[in-house]
C-alpha cells in the first residue's frame, strides 16, 4: 500500500511539470541608420519607427526620429531642443494619443506633454499641454482620455495618479506595494521602492509598471480599477541603503543588486516585460543589459518567453504581435529586429 501511494505522488508531481512554460530563442537582424546620435529609446505607432535620443545630443539636432517598419528606412526627424513655445528640452515617455496620424511625447524637464505629426517634419510641436503646477510631482505621466492624465508621483500613497488638466481634478487608484522584510511606510520611499518602465496600451484600458528594482510586473485595468501582478521570483530581494536625515531619507541602490525589469510594451491582447538581470556594474564592465522578453497575458499570467540573441536596453512589439525591435547595447548602437513568427522579417 505504501509503494502505491508513493506511486501516486510520483505520477501527480510529474503531471505539475508537463506544461512548462514554452520559451524560444529569437535570432536578430541588426540595422544601423547614421542618422542616429546616441538612441536611448524606441516605440512603434502604427507603420513607424519612433526613437528618443539621450539628452546631452547637440541643440541643433533633433531628439525624436521616425523610420518606417515596412521598409525599415529612415523617414525623418522630429522636435527641436529648448523651452521656447513649441521646443522640448528633452524626450521622456511616449504617448499613442488619440489620433491616429499623430503622437505624443512627455518631457519631464518642463513637464510638458508634446504633440508630432506621423507624417510631416516637424521642428515645433504641433501642441503642447503643460503640466499643471499642482501635480509637479507627478514624473511619468501618460494620457488615460483627452485631457485626463494617469501619472506615476513621488511622496503619494497611491499607485497612480489620474488628474484632469482642465478643472484640477486628481483621482488615486491602488496603494504603493513595499516588497521588502522591511517595515517601511514613508510614501518618497516607497515611490522609490516602486520604480519602474511605465506604459498603457493604445487602447487606454490597460496600464502596467514593470519594476525596476523588484522582479515584478504591475497591471491597472482602467474601467474595472482592479490590480494584477506577475512576480517572477517572490524570494528576490535587492540590495540598497535607507540613508539620510529624518524626514529626508534616500534609498541607495547597491551596485552590484541586479536590476529585474528594463522595459514594457502593452498591445491590446498582451502585455510584454524586458527583463534585465544584471547589476550597473555588470553593466558598465560588459555593455549588457537585457536579453529577454516576458509575455504575459492581461491579467499577469506567464505566457511565452523569449531569449534575444543580443542585449537591448528597451523595445517595442508591433500590432500583430509578431516583431520585436530593440536598441542594442554594443559599441555601435542600432536597431535589432527579432522575429517572433517565421518570415515576420523581410530577408
């Protein structure tokens, strides 16, 4: 009898591990285009390409560029550097907006929100929405309907921060998660513990941060305001400092504690997550940042992974779900295009 039982056990465990999460190892092609100074982010709208350049590039160049993903040809650029009516002095976050020829870019510097055509040049921003100076503490923000913004906010109990730039309206939605062994209830650090790559799909009904520090993928559902998570590795814990004077705290971040998630992209069906792995000093010693990709359903649930061939610091999937383009992180940045599905890419 006991044999049997045994028996049993042993076909029950065996039975837990015959799904096994499916992962695939993606292949590149890399494309360099001149035009590019020093690339430091990439989104995709529709059939184009939209790359942010670092802040630093000389003023009389432009910080945003448009390439076309049909052809994978450079198109031509947007914006110009300044505070002046129209300029942006740098490119933050990226927005989808509501118009299907145009798309939007956030400034954290001046806390303004930029509008650019899809395609025409464009020197000065065809609008532009400034902040209002009662959310100045808001330092990610992304629109959530046409003069609504959801924002990430340092020194705030909740999770998001949905304000209205017309009347002054603000609305918070969840709490700040702590997943440390530590008692902290501070909200600065707290909003430091919850840093991370925030995105919302085309479609506005999905908001999500991928954790920078923790293993953790976070998702807001707008209409029903419910909250999921997917958490890679619950054991995980990072190392960092509380240091300061009282009421003025920091958290330093250790340099060799690897950072979890790089990036976050959300279509209407999934949500994807670039996870990192390596510390800043890893980082710095061998230009590696990420080289893989969660795919997650609405909900959190782990569906797919992806092994990338070469490291990228962030990236973007197309509609169809069947690319994914990066920037590349070696001496000679360009743009790596993996093929989810075969002949997704032209040869």
């Amino acid at each position: 009898m006991n044999k049997f039982i045994l028996f049993i056990v042993l076909i029950f465990i065996s039975c837990k591990d015959e799904n096994p999460v499916n992962e695939k190892i993606l292949t590149s092609k890399k494309i360099i285009f001149n035009e590019l100074i020093n690339p430091q982010k990439i989104f995709l709208k529709g059939d184009y390409i939209i790359v942010f350049e670092r802040n630093g590039i000389p003023e009389d160049k432009a910080p945003i560029h448009l390439i076309d993903l049909i052809e994978f040809k450079y198109k031509t650029s947007c914006g110009k550097i300044g505070f002046g009516p129209g300029e942006l002095p740098d490119a933050h976050n990226f927005d989808f907006g509501f118009n299907d020829s145009t798309f939007w870019v956030y400034s954290a510097l001046d806390k303004k929100i930029n509008e650019f055509s899809l395609f025409f040049y464009n020197d000065l921003a065809l609008n532009q929405i400034k902040q209002s100076e009662q959310f100045y503490k808001v330092y990610s923000a992304l629109f959530s309907e046409e003069e609504k913004f959801i924002g990430l906010q340092v020194d705030s109990p909740h999770r998001f921060i949905e304000f209205d730039i017309l009347n002054g309206q603000e609305e918070g939605f969840g709490k700040l998660k702590n997943f440390t062994d530590l008692k902290i209830e501070d909200s600065f650090l707290l909003s430091q513990l919850n840093m991370g790559w925030f995105g919302s799909s085309q479609n506005k009904s999905i908001f999500a941060v991928a954790y920078n520090f923790f293993p953790v993928v976070e998702i807001f559902h707008k209409e029903t305001q419910e909250f999921y998570y997917f958490i890679k590795d619950e054991s995980f814990k990072p190392k960092f400092k509380i240091q300061g004077n009282t009421g003025n705290d920091f958290i330093f971040w250790d340099l060799n504690s690897p950072y979890q998630f790089r990036d976050i992209w959300i279509t209407d069906k999934h949500i994807f997550a670039l996870f990192g792995g390596y510390s800043e000093n890893q980082i710095q010693k061998q230009s590696t940042v990420a080289k893989q990709v969660y795919k997650l359903s609405l909900k959190g649930e782990l569906i797919e992974i992806y092994n990338l061939d070469r490291s990228i610091n962030n990236f973007a999937v197309n509609n169809s779900e069947d690319l994914i383009i990066g920037l590349t992180t070696d001496e000679n940045p360009g743009i790596a295009i993996f093929e989810i599905n075969d002949n997704a890419v032209p040869k």
